[in-house]
C-alpha cells in the first residue's frame, strides 16, 4: 500500500513544486541534518556505504513515523503521550501473532494499525468529546495501553515474521525500503496539507475560536488528529518489531521524550498552528543521527550528554537565528 | 552487505555462522593501527552502584599490565534505549571492533546487529544481562538459580508459612521473570505462604522503600521479604514502620543489606536471611575471556556452547565477614560503612578469577598496583543451561531448571 | 482540552456578570471532589484488605506523597506560566547528590548548606528560564537539554557511584515523629500552606497567574512577563532540589536515577488537579489532591493480588474515571440542576 503511495506520487515531489512551503516549515532542520550529515560523513567516510545508509535509515525510522504522528496531534494545540503505551502494545500484538510471510506481514499491519486507530480514537472521544485536557487523558491511555502490553507478553520475545524482519528492512531495486516509507509519509503530508482537513487542522491550532466561528468543525478536527497520531504509532511499533525481530512490553517507553523532542526540534510550536509532518520527521532523524555523530568524535561515554543538550539548544537557536534573519531582510 | 537468507533450519545457519567467524577470525591482524586490541565496553547506562562498577573492573583490567600496553579501550553508554544500543553496536563495527564487553538493554533487540558484527569478525560478550543470539557469548548468574535458592532460604526461615512480599525487578524483563518463576516454584510448593503483595522495585534501593512503605500500609504484619536487588530500601522501611521489628528477608549483594545482616541489634529485631544474586564480577569474567580467546590463548567455543555460568554468590547472614583491606581477603565479603556507601554491591570480587582487583578498581576504575594480569584457571568455564528467551530463542528448558544447589529444605510443605 | 483561555470560553454560556463567581465555584468545587474522591479510594480500599482504610494507611499516603508534592508545586508554577519541566527528574537527582557529597555524613554546616544547594538548583532553573524567555527555545528542548546536561554532569563528576551520607540530623527528621505524627507530614502541612498563599493569594502568585493567561496583556499591564516566568522555573528548580534533598535523607543516600519516578507523575498531579497545561489556571491545592490522589491510588494498588498487567491497566482506568468526574462540564451541569431544583 504504502509502496503504490510512494510510487505515485514520488515524481511529483521530484518537481519540487512546493519549495516555498518546505521552506517555511522543514528546510531549517533539513539544513540541520545536512550539516551534521557532513560532519559524520567526514568524520566517518564508511558512512556512504549502502549498507550504512540502509542501518541508519532503519535505525531512524521508528522514531521518525512517531514523530510524525504526534505533530498531527501537536498542530491542532493538543499533546499526546499515549505514544509510548501504542507502541508497546502494537509491537507486543505483532510478535504474538502468528502469521508468516507478505501476507502474514500485511495482515500484521492491518491488526497494528487497527489497534493504533482504535486506540486513537479512544484519545479524540476522551478529548474532543468528554472535553478532557489531552495531556491528562493521554496519560490515562498510555497506562492503560502498557497495562494491556504486560499482559500480552510478560518478557520481550515472540516471533516476527521474516518476510517483515528482512525485505521491510531491506532494498528493493537499491532503494532501501525505509526511504520509500519516509518518502510517502512525506508526499502523503504534502497532500493532506492542501485538503479542507490539513488546512483545519492548522487553523484549529492557530486560533480555535476563530476556526470554530469561521465554520470549521473543531471537534472533528481534534478528534482525527488523535486518530491519524494513533495510525502513526501503529506504524512506527511495526517497523520497531521488523528492526528488532522481537516484540517487548517496554519497547515505547524511549519514544515518549524522544518522539517529542522530535517535533519541537523540526520547529513545530507546542500549543498548536505552526509546522509540520515532515520537519518532524528530519527532526527525528536529527536525533538518530546525532548518535552517529557522537560515536564518530568519540565523545560517547560519561559527558556525552552534555554535548547531547547543546546540540539540541543549539540546534534550535540556529533555526532561531536563521528565522530572524529571513525577517530582517524582508524587513529592511 | 544485506544478508537475506532466511534462517529455513537453526543447525544450518548456526554451522554457516560458525565456519564465517572462524573464518573472518584471524587473531594475528585484527587490531587497531597502533598494534591494540580494538576493545569496545558497551553499557546501557550508568546510573547505578552496580553499573558503574561492573563498567570500573574492566575499565581497571584493561589498564593492568600486560593489557595497559596491548588494549585500546573505549566505554559507550547508550542510555536505555535499545534502538540506540543498535546504533552504537553498527558504529562499533564499523570501526572495526575486535571485541565488545556489553550490558545488552535487550534480550531480543539486539539480536541482528551481534550476528552481522559476529559475521565481521567481531566477539561479542555479554555480561549479567543475556541476549538469545547464539554467536554471542553470555556470561552470566541469570541461570545460576537466584530466585530458587534464596526462596527456600526464605522459606526454612519462615518454618514454611506465613505472609510475604516479593519486592521485583522491572516489569517486562526477562531477568525478572526468570528469578520470580524461580522463587514462585518453591513458594507454590509450600500453601502455608501466602503472598501478601507484589511490586515492582526497579532493582533500586529508593523504589525499593517507598513501595515496600506502601505494602506494609496494607499488611503491616507480614512475616518475610524476598527481594531482588534494592533490598536494603526494604529493611529501610520495616525499620520507619515500626523501629523494633524486622522480618527474615533475602536479597541481592548490597553491602548495606549484607552489614544489616551481620548487625546482633538487628539479628535480634527478627532479621535474617541470606545475601545472594547478581555480581559486577561477571563484566570482569567475561573482559578476561574474550581477551584470552582473542589472544590466541584459548579456543573459540562453538556456537550454542556460548552460555557461560558466572557462580551465583551465597552469604548467609551467619557467614557475613568484614574486610580489613580494600579486597576480598581471607574469606571476607563485606566492608565497613565508612568506605562505601550502602548500596554498594560488594561481588566485585573473586579471589579465583580476578586476583587482580581491589577496591580502587570497583570504585574508580583504577588498576592496583603491582598486578599483572593472571590467566584464568583452565576449567573456569561452566556451561550454563538453556533458558528460553534469555539466552536462547528455539530451545528446551532442562526439566530440572529449578533444582536447589545451595540450599536444601529444611520444612516439608 | 481546554481552549487556550478558558475564561473567554465560559463566557459563551454564563452571563457576563456571573463569570468570575461562577468560575471560582467551580474551581473550588473542583478541588473539593479531588479531596472527596481520594477519601472514597480511601474507604473503598477496606475491601482489599482490612489494614487499609486506616490511619496508618493515610499516614503512609501523606508521608511518601509529600516527596511528588513538593517538586508537583515547581511543576505547578512553570504550568501556569505556560511552560513545562522536564528538568525535574535531575535537578532531584542534583539535590541529592549535592546533599550527600557535601554533608558527607555530618551536621556540620547544613544550615548553610541546605540554602546553599537550593541556590545552585535555583540558579540552572534561571538558566533554562532565560532560554526560554530570552532565546525563545521552546520549554520542552530546552528543560531536556538541561536535564540531560545536568545529569550528564553528575554522572561524570561522581563516576557512576555517588558517594557521602545525608547528615544525620536530616535524616533522624525523616524518620522522627512530632506529636505522634512524622515530622515530613508535618512539613508537608507547612509547605501546602505556604504553596497555596504564595500561589493563591499573593501578588506574585496573581502576577504569575495574569502572565499565563496572557503574556502580552501582562506586559501591558506593566508586568515582567520574561522576569516573572524566569522566577517560575528557578522555583522549580530549588523545589526539585529540595525534594532531593529530602530524597536523600529518606534513603540514606543518592542514587543517579532517584528522580526519574517523579517526572510524569509531578506533571499528572498538577493536571488532575485541574490545572489548565496551557497556563494561566490552576491551584496548588487542586494539585496537592492530585498527587494525593496518585500516592493512595499506587497504595491500593500495590496490595491487589492480580498481576502487574491489570494492576497498571486498573491504575490508568481509575485516573481516568476521576477525569471524567473532574470535568467542568460536570460541575457545571450540578450547579444548574441544583439551581433548577432549588
């Protein structure tokens, strides 16, 4: 499914046609990337191999598809914790299931994300509906959720498919299938942006009585974004099982800061209105690779989070920086 | 270099994998350009006693002579994560790792990673914690039958009935598992046990009194404590709940806990028990081998002979012994308050495997002086049994998994 | 959620006039369910064994929720800026550390000491403060970044195994008793009186209020929105401290991660305990409830003799059965029942 997207839709983004939009909301982090990229490229030169490519791109990309479905939840003002109990208990229902080969692989992906929605669904009834803050009742799903992991699987184990553990992990044609995967998040983004629901979605999180005063359903909106949030997680707990091999009821407890960290890091704003799906996912990336980079300079052992919090602030007063001077000129 | 071949028979790939390292492994010219062992110390995160002194014996080992001159040692914390676990194990490989001496985050995540580093010639060895990838070895006291043997300890002291605790580990963890189906074993065997309250710990001595705190609130006339390790938070809060009473307990190897055993006030406040579970030890066990198995000194083991029992450690409470120097010396397994703090865990010590550490080693990661490394003695490999999900994926438990080796029972059910 | 101003969201449907009772009411009204709620759980838990339910059991309750409470308030204060801290887990860890290094197992110089390492905690909260006020990075990068930092700093200063004694005189507090109650429940009394005047009603706590609700409309009015929300984080930084501290002396000793139990669980209390995350409402009472609330919840629920599984799965669907309780709306809907019935 995720490849006909992907295959669809990748010359379009080839045409670039939508260069002004990407660089209001994700060319900064994408600059961030770059340099880092280039730090560790010189550093490290085994870093182009295919191979190693292929490692970082499957290493990213659990964090990446969290980060993404959590700025959906962010846009509209919302926050959403319940990432950590969705991912567990995803990836503990993949490696119970048994099921073989593609088709066992797809019908992995049908049951995750049925859980993800499901689960999502539950966040935007609580929410949109009951009216609770997000933050609160998110936090009462995500216990749930890992409750409900625990008691799936006590001990990290089970069985992935291999189908998953080895193609999903692989290359098809030389292009790692992790790029496919990122690449359509990003075309799908870039097409969600432009219907009725993206555009909502923004607005909600601008200015909700406005939107809800120009017409626009505003439960609604907040509603599916926990859905579409809940989709994402879905998606980064099956990804995070084909990586691993094995499911384990703790495996979303590291996303909960991390998936955040992402989205503010790709500069979208906590409270809702400003940024988007595909800076989160270089903003997720940027964590990975920051990793990478650290290992490389070989500061990776007590002080290294010293060096880990300064890039972070760092990084954001560069995008800062760079912001400012954008407007000056226009300015002047 | 991608591989797709589907695992379609274990005994095939586990024979492909062996002829590959024993292929890839030429001992003679995998090192560093400087002539060192290229030697990675992998850790999950350093944030407690026991952590951060199994990371200080081999930090020490490595800077004794001969190792000062021929290993180049380089310590990676990848925090709890096990995604960052697998970054750190593909960037060591890539840098061309000869050894990694590893706490493994995860028992199963990490299995990829060590089999594609096994295929580039790199050994891994795993310390306390397991994972269930075959090419790897694991040194370990997770099958040694902690959970077993310190529940019949409780269980002769409780003269087989009364109310207990079981104070756990992490939820989730196979570790954790592994001890409380052990102890539940002998508990199920006795109906005059009843256990009272279960909670999770998270092996640390602060978890460890505050949930204890909140289960004596419910029972405050529980007769026994097993614990895994946080144990002295648990003897912390019998003491605030109510000052002259303490229960038998077992637990883990905090200096703490073992000084509280040894103490006549509290012997005759009602405490009793033995100290036993996870040593630091185990890191240094397994530096030492993994050197003299890339030294040439020893043979490589074949592929499922790769789990290595580490002895589990036993004091009773009769057997607590203070140490007048700054190792384990004439029997002595305990040292005074004033020279480490309570949560110490003071199995960093064997006399037969490690002559070469002292308390500055466990401490500060620093070499004692005047030693030199001693090889280990010939039979100090013991092959561990197979235990399912911890240090291998398809295979049998042994029917007598939990058999008593420590400690017989007193009490009949 | 809760729009980003809730008051302007009332006035849809209550007179204008009424506003500001009808709010307060509720608020109150609020705080007061939390307290019904946990003397219920409080009762309930009887069922699950008869030494619950006691005096024993809400001694217990005040004594290890006083640790949440005092970081909670910190939390509490950076919330109603509209910030977030996720610096708490190791400034606790800082205090600590600090505490038993320093005081190294004696009394001597703690009267000096204890201000002494409030001040530096207070001082890192400055820094993550002006951060965010002056450079504009987003609370959340910004009080990891600074947690990280400092608990990379601790671990590298301590090399893994923090090392010292709480002083003695701390720790005999912990474990002493004044008129039959422990003296920490005691100072927990003191410091919820203290939390709630300053919080509550006095002209700081109003100012920090007034800055949460809208920061441009504060700085009009003559207020330091930058100044103000910068004191915000350095109180939450000393109260993490303190916490600590007190952490230490508990345990007899630091351990690098003993703030990590303290991060979700200091902002849930504050949010149970009805404040808005977005800022501008809340009360340090409705938070003392929360973590009130939490502490007898985890007590009950560590007697319960059913596997961790359910155990957690109970825990979330009870905090989220006091959600749906707490609600304005429901409060709202009682008071205009009861009217049409008065």
């Amino acid at each position: 499914m995720t490849n006909q997207l992907a295959m669809s839709t990748a010359p379009h983004s080839r045409r670039l046609p939508n260069l002004k939009v990407l660089a209001e909301s994700a060319l900064l982090i994408v600059l961030i990337y770059a340099v880092m990229a280039v730090v560790y490229v010189s550093v490290q030169p085994s870093a182009l191999s295919p191979y190693a490519i292929e490692a970082l791109l499957n290493n990213s990309l659990p964090l990446m598809l969290a980060a993404a479905g959590a700025t959906f939840v962010i846009l509209q003002g919302g926050f959403d914790l319940s990432v950590a109990g969705i991912i567990s208990l995803v990836n503990v229902v993949i490696a119970v299931m048994p099921v073989d080969g593609p088709l066992g692989a797809l019908a992995n992906l049908g049951v995750a994300l049925s859980i993800g929605i499901a689960v999502g669904a539950v966040n935007g009834f609580l929410v949109a509906g009951l009216r609770i803050q997000a933050i609160a009742a998110t936090l009462a799903t995500m216990i749930v959720c890992q409750g409900a992991a625990l008691l799936i699987l006590g001990a990290p184990g089970g069985y992935v498919p291999d189908f998953m553990v080895y193609d999903l992990t692989g290359s098809v044609f030389g292009v790692p299938v992790a790029l496919v995967i990122i690449l359509a998040v990003i075309a799908l983004w870039s097409l969600y942006r432009r219907t009725d629901a993206g555009r909502n979605l923004l607005a909600v999180g601008q200015d909700r009585k406005a939107a809800g005063l120009s017409g626009i359903n505003v439960e609604r909106t907040e509603f599916f974004s926990f859905v579409w949030a809940g989709a994402f997680y879905a998606l980064a707990a099956y990804m995070l099982a084909a990586q691993t091999s094995t499911g384990s009821p703790s495996a979303g407890e590291p996303f909960l800061l991390l998936s955040f960290a992402a989205v503010a890091l790709g500069g979208t704003a906590f409270g809702g209105g400003r940024g988007g799906v595909t800076a989160s996912l270089f903003g997720a990336a940027t964590l990975t690779l920051m990793q990478k980079v650290l290992f490389a300079l070989g500061v990776s052992s007590f002080y290294t989070g010293v060096i880990q919090g300064l890039i972070m602030i760092l990084a954001v007063l560069f995008a800062a920086a760079v912001r400012y001077a954008v407007r000056s000129r226009r300015v002047a | 270099m991608t591989s797709k071949s589907k695992t379609g028979s274990a005994i095939l790939a586990a024979f492909v994998g062996t002829t590959m390292l024993a292929g890839a492994m030429t001992p003679a010219d995998a090192k560093t350009a400087d002539g060192k062992w290229l030697i990675y110390l992998s850790l999950s995160y350093s944030g407690n006693s026991w952590q951060s002194e199994a990371a200080n014996i081999v930090k020490a080992l490595a800077k004794t002579a001969p190792y000062n001159e021929t290993v180049e040692l380089v310590e990676v914390i990848s925090g709890t994560d096990p995604q960052a676990q697998i970054s750190d194990y593909e960037s060591m490989i890539a840098a061309g790792a000869d050894g990694v001496v590893s706490f493994p985050i995860s028992s199963t995540a990490l299995n990829r990673v060590v089999r594609r580093g096994c295929q580039e010639g790199t050994l891994f060895f795993m310390y306390d914690a397991t994972v269930t990838e075959q090419c790897a070895y694991n040194v370990s006291y997770i099958t040694s039958g902690f959970g077993e043997n310190s529940a019949q300890a409780l269980v002769n002291e409780l003269g087989g009935k009364g109310k207990i605790f079981l104070s756990r580990g992490v939820p989730g963890n196979s570790v954790d598992e592994r001890h409380t189906n052990g102890a539940m074993h002998i508990f199920n065997q006795y109906p005059g046990i009843e256990i009272a309250a279960e909670y999770y710990s998270y092996w640390d001595d602060r978890t460890t009194q505050q949930e204890t705190a909140k289960a004596l609130a419910a029972h405050p006339d529980v007769d026994g404590i097993w614990a895994q390790a946080g144990e002295y938070g648990a003897i912390q809060a019998l003491l605030q709940a109510n000052p002259d009473r303490l229960v038998p307990m077992t637990g883990e190897n905090s200096n703490g806990f073992r000084l509280a055993l040894a103490n006549p006030d509290y012997q005759a406040k009602g405490l009793a028990g033995v100290s036993a579970g996870s040593p630091p030890a185990q890191s240094g066990f397994a530096f030492k081998l993994m050197m003299e198995i890339l030294e040439g000194k020893r043979e490589p083991l074949a592929e499922g002979e790769r789990n290595i029992q580490y002895p589990l450690p036993w004091v009773p409470a009769d057997a607590v012994k203070l140490c007048e120097g700054d190792a384990f010396e004439n029997g002595c397994n305990a040292f005074p308050e004033d020279k480490v703090p309570s949560s110490f865990v003071t199995e960093v010590f064997n006399p037969e495997l490690l002559p070469e550490l002292s308390l500055a080693s466990a401490l500060d990661g620093q070499p004692t002086e005047g030693a030199t490394i001693q090889a280990l003695p010939a039979d100090a490999v013991q092959k561990a049994p197979d235990a399912p999900g911890i240090n291998c994926r398809q295979c049998e438990a042994p029917e007598d998994i939990y058999a008593l080796t420590k400690i017989e029972p007193t009490v009949q059910p | 959620m809760t729009g980003p101003h809730p008051a302007a969201e009332l006035s849809d449907t209550a007179a204008k006039d009424t506003r500001t009772a009808q709010k307060v009411s509720s608020t109150t009204v609020a705080v007061l369910a939390i307290y019904g709620l946990v003397a219920v759980l409080i009762l309930a838990s009887r069922a699950v064994s008869p030494s619950l339910g006691g005096l024993s059991q809400i001694e217990t309750v005040f004594y290890l929720s006083a640790f949440l409470v005092f970081c909670a308030f910190g939390q509490g204060l950076v919330i109603l800026v509209r910030g977030l801290d996720l610096s708490i887990a190791s400034m606790i860890t800082l205090g600590a550390i600090l505490s038993t290094t320093l005081m190294g197992g004696s009394n001597d110089g703690l009267l000096y000491l204890v201000p002494a390492i409030l001040l530096v905690c207070a001082m890192v909260g400055v820094v993550s403060g002006i951060g965010i006020t002056f450079f504009a990075i987003p609370p959340f990068i910004m009080t990891m970044a600074v947690g990280i930092i400092v608990y990379s700093l601790c671990l590298g200063v301590t090399g893994g195994t923090p090392r010292g004694f709480p002083s003695p005189m701390l720790r005999e507090f912990m474990q002493d008793r004044f008129v039959g109650i422990p003296s920490p429940v005691w100072l927990l009394g003191l410091f919820v009186i203290l939390g709630t005047v300053l919080q509550g009603y006095s002209s700081l706590g109003r100012k920090l209020t007034a800055v949460g609700n809208n920061p441009a409309a504060a700085h009009v009015a003559g207020l330091s929105a930058r100044r103000l929300t910068i004191l915000a984080y350095a109180i939450s930084a000393a109260c993490a401290g303190f916490t600590g501290i007190l952490l230490a002396a508990y345990s007899n000793g630091a351990t690098l991660r003993m703030g990590d139990a303290y991060l979700l669980p200091s902002i849930a209390a504050v949010v149970v305990g009805g404040s808005s995350i977005l800022g501008g409402r809340g009360s340090f009472l409705g938070t003392v409830g929360g973590a009130l609330l939490l502490t007898t919840l985890s007590t009950i629920l560590s007697a319960l003799g059913i596997g961790q599984g359910w155990k957690t799965i109970t825990e979330g669907l009870v905090i989220l059965a006091a959600l749906i309780l707490l609600r304005d709306e429901v409060f709202t809907a009682l008071q205009t029942r009861f009217r049409r019935t008065a």
